[in-house]
C-alpha cells in the first residue's frame, strides 16, 4: 500500500477558521455554531479535522475571538489527539443518542464556551448544519442566550466549502483512484452465484488496502430490478446471469470522498438494457461538455432534461444532472432547472447520470470533475466502455 497519502496542512485549517470570521462578520452575525455528527461530518471536520464517531460535534466560530470545538462527554482524548482547534469542550448536548447521564464527568455549558471563545453576550446567532442540529442543541442555546436570535446560516459552510484548494483537489483525486482500482478488482471477480453484499466485500477489502480511510458512502452493488432504485442499500439477492448489476464504488481520504457509477451486465447484454446504457452515457458526456466556468447552472440542468425529452426517453427521467461533491459525496450546491448560480473554477461536481425503467431497471454512470475555464478536468474515467462480463 502507498502511504503517501494527500493531506490538508495545518495552515490551510487556519485560513477556512478566517475564511469563516470574515463570513460571520459580513453577515451581521455574533457566532455561528457549527454542528456535525458521525454522518454529516463534514462541517465540523472542515474547520477541526475532528470526526464524531456516536456522538456528535460543535464549533463556534465568533466574529472575533478564537474557536472552540464542542464534543460529547466520553470523546476528549479522542478529540485532543486528532482537532486543528486547540480548546475543546465536553457538553452534554452533544452526548450519543443512548442518553447516558454521566454522572461523574464534568461538562461545560454554552454560555460558559461561547464566553471562552469571546462571545459573552451574543444578540444573532447563526446554525449551520441545520438538519443534524439536535432539540437538546437548540434548548441548550435558548436557556444560555434567551434574548439571542437563532437564525440558519447554512449558507455559509455552502460558500466556503463550494470552491476546493489543491491540497483538496489533490485528496478527492486519490479517493477517486482508489475507487477506480476497486471496480477494477471487482470486474475480475464478479460473477453468477455472488450476492450483492459479497461483491460489497470485495470493493471494502480493496479501498482500504489503496489507503481510504473510509467509504466515501455506502458501496452500491444493486442487481436487477434493485437497479430501479436511485438509493438504496445492497442486499444478499444472488446474482443471476443477464443481470444488470450497477456499481457505485466510493472511498475517503482525509475527509475527502469519491463516488465512481457504472453500470455493468453479467452476460451479453439485452436490446432494451443496450438503449438505456448507451443513452445514459451518450447524456452524461454531454453535460460533461456543457460544464465549464461561468455557465449557468440551471441551464446545464435544463439541457440535461431537454436531452432526455428530445431523445424519447421523458418516461426514464428522475433528476440530474449534477450534486456537489467533496466531503461528502453529495454535498450543496446541487444543479437543478431552478439553480441561479454560475460555476465557478474549482467547485467539484460529480456528474450523476441515472435513468431507469419503472419496475425493470436502472442505472448510474458517475463521475467526478473539477470546474476549469473551457472544460473540466476529470477526476475519474476508467472503464468508461460498455461492461458484458462473459
């Protein structure tokens, strides 16, 4: 296994933690907490390289002043030994779900960190990671701050993670590779007789022997009318021969995730299975084509829908045509016919072709990219062929 492994340095979590003070200052705000947990990691992690693991996670981040990193009560060592952020707090509000009491360890409060971090009467507080912010989180605000406007700043993880640094750049490509170095093994391997849940084995053993931290979400292997489903979870259905398998095959490194989408057929492939796979890449190339700095995104999903409808297949239409990615493997923004923002350079999308026949099958090709004036450079693109495994 390579060692060498992409990072982010020290300095760079520095400059997002000043990034950010700029972004609360500029938005009228006191603070802005931040919270995270095991799943939704990713803002929190961002500013403190700290990763929940059952409980959840906090940072405040004050207009002026220094952060602090909020955890639950049985994470200090854990967190001390892995946080960017020097101070870090236990509090109660971000204890794992099973509710214990602990009795015996000392917790801190809000209005006792938010003052640690300069922020001693606070009059506009903003949340961001609104959807993980748990009742016992807000409670907890209220009887510390009760005269404090609680109000969503969601928006302003979405403008600072949007855009990637290299050093960024640089850890969603290796998690790509790896993901592709996985399907590779996988398309060795696979066959007649496995179930979805073994081929699943093969894509961990190989993203964890290429140096992933973790899956970057859980792994796909849908077989038949399971390919119907845009998400879903893989199960023991046994594979049988003419089935179309689709993988999505993910890795993280150092935060950082891949998702790579292909469609494959054990065995000769259909006439109806050939139509929809060939048209689905045929689209996803376009919108490759379409994607360049300073288009609309709207339009790009427009075109992507008009694609679709012009070609006769409105019927195999879902979503599309592209979800942020970094961090998390789907993160904001999204493209959408309603989105109204320009793409900028270096903001990372994967292209997320799915389409599928209502009760038969379906299928994904996926693909990463980052956001270049002309074009964009892509981040996966291997096994890009029509997949008949005989």
């Amino acid at each position: 296994m390579n060692t060498s492994m992409p990072t982010i340095s020290p300095n760079e979590f520095k400059q997002r933690f000043q990034r950010a003070q700029k972004l609360v200052q500029e938005h009228q705000l006191d603070a802005v907490l931040v919270n995270s947990n095991e799943a939704e990691f990713a803002n929190v992690r961002y500013f403190s390289d700290y990763w929940p693991i059952f409980e959840t996670a906090g940072v405040i981040i004050p207009a002026s002043g220094t952060g602090t990193l909020l955890i639950g009560p049985e994470s200090q060592t854990f967190a001390e030994d892995r946080s960017q952020i020097e101070r870090v707090r236990l509090m109660r509000e971000y204890r794992e779900p099973a509710d214990p009491d602990y009795p015996d360890i000392q917790t801190s409060n809000y209005r006792e960190a938010f003052a640690e971090s300069g922020v001693t009467a606070p009059r506009r507080i903003g949340i961001a990671g609104s959807l993980v912010t748990t009742l016992p989180m807000i409670d907890g605000l209220r009887q510390a701050f009760p005269d404090a406007e609680i109000i969503n700043a969601d928006h302003i993880m979405t403008t600072l993670r949007s855009i990637k640094s290299e050093d960024e750049i640089a850890c969603l490509g290796r998690a790509f590779s790896i993901a592709e170095q996985a399907i590779g093994t996988i398309l060795e391997s696979i066959k007649p007789g496995m179930t979805e849940l073994e081929v699943v084995g093969i894509a961990q053993r190989e993203i964890y022997a290429n140096g992933a931290e973790y899956e970057g979400m859980p792994q796909y292997v849908f077989a038949g009318k399971n390919t119907t489903h845009a998400i879903s979870r893989p199960t023991h259905r046994i594979l049988e021969h003419g089935d179309l398998v689709q993988l999505n095959i993910s890795a993280r490194v150092n935060g950082y995730s891949s998702g790579v989408g292909r469609p494959i057929v054990l065995g000769s492939m259909t006439d109806a299975q050939r139509d929809l796979i060939e048209f689905a890449r045929e689209a996803h190339e376009k919108v490759m084509g379409w994607l360049a700095t300073g288009v609309n995104a709207g339009s790009v999903a427009q075109q992507y829908k008009d694609f679709f409808i012009q070609n006769g297949h409105a019927d195999n239409f879902l979503y599309g045509p592209c979800h942020g990615l970094g961090m998390i493997e789907v993160e904001p923004p999204w493209m959408e016919t309603n989105s109204d923002y320009k793409l900028e350079t270096n903001m990372c999308f994967n292209v997320d072709t799915f389409a599928y026949r209502h009760g038969e099958f379906g299928l994904r090709w996926e693909n990463g990219v980052v956001i270049k004036p002309g074009g964009v450079e892509r981040l996966s693109n291997v096994h890009m062929e029509l997949l008949e495994i005989t």
